[in-house]
C-alpha cells in the first residue's frame, strides 16, 4: 500500500488499507491509513483513526510519532498540548531525543 501511495495511487492505497484494517486490527495499520486520508483532506476520519490506534493495547513507546502527529491534527489546543506532553514524556522516560518543536 505504501508503494502505491508513492507512485501517486492514493484512493488504491487508501481502499486496500481499509480492507486490510477490517480484517486486522492493528495500530500500525490505522495510523498507515489515517496518513494518507490526511494527504486527501479528510480530517475527521484521520483523527478518529489515529485516535483508535494511539489507544490500543499496544505500548506507547512505539506510537510516540503517532501522538505527535495527533496532535498536529487535532484543533482543541488543551488536547494538543496534551499529546505533546504524553510524547515528550514517554521520550524523556526512555532516555530518548526530545526534538526541540516537540
């Protein structure tokens, strides 16, 4: 799907990401999905997928991207601020590189 959506067939990656998150339930899948629908504009659908995969049973340190990228989306600015904090938190409790933007 990736591949697709590189060379320019956004709507083919888009639907075969949609079947795909059907049948698997899987973090990654959504925010995958949730990227490209934010490349076509569709705001509301993007949030409510990446808000789907950021809380999932998964651990957090490996959706640190995805909440920033939340955050990006999301208009509320108490909520963005928020996942901002939750990234930078799980960042700083692994020893890990707080971007300076974050």
């Amino acid at each position: 799907m990736q591949a697709l959506a590189a060379l320019g067939d956004i709507d083919a990656a888009i639907e075969k990401l949609r079947n795909l998150v059907m049948i698997k339930n899987n973090w990654f899948l959504k925010y995958s999905l949730a990227q490209l629908l934010l490349k076509k504009g569709i705001k509301n659908e993007t949030i409510a997928l990446m808000s789907c995969a950021a809380y999932t049973r998964d651990p957090m340190e490996v959706k640190v991207n995805l909440l920033v990228q939340l955050g990006n989306v999301i208009e509320n600015k108490e909520v963005k601020e928020l996942h901002y904090l939750l990234s930078e938190s799980i960042r700083l409790e692994n020893e890990w590189n707080v971007p300076d933007d974050l």
